[in-house]
C-alpha cells in the first residue's frame, strides 16, 4: 500500500517540504511524493509547505487527511 501525495506548482517555490502527521517525510523539488510506509487501518495527514531559493516560506496547503483500509 502506497500514498501518492500531489501538488500544484507555485513558481515563487524552489523546493517542497512534505509533512505527514506533523513530521517531515520529504523534502523535493518536484509536484509529487510517494509515501510507501503506510499501513492498513492507519490514518495519515499530509501538508505542503512551499521555500523559495533564500529558505523562506512562501507557500503551504492546508492538511488533507486519508484512511488506509485493506
């Protein structure tokens, strides 16, 4: 069981961090991520936040949540 987690590109963002459950799980230059350690029954919410080149935040997604079930 795998999580695909997509994106809308912002062309303020340089680079994408990617947070599950409050935690980061990824940090990308791309619209996507996979999150291949997921498991049956668990519940899992994930938020974007966008950085420019300097390191600054200039965007970020509200959280969006998903329930694995066999």
């Amino acid at each position: 069981q795998a999580v695909e987690v997509d994106w809308s590109d912002d062309p303020d963002v340089y680079s994408f961090d990617v947070l599950r459950d409050g935690d980061l799980l990824a940090t990308v230059n791309t619209l996507s991520v996979i999150d291949n350690t997921v498991y049956y029954n668990g519940t899992y919410c994930y938020q974007v936040d966008g950085y420019d080149a300097s390191g600054l935040l200039v965007a970020s997604t509200d959280s969006g949540c998903i329930t694995i079930v066999p």
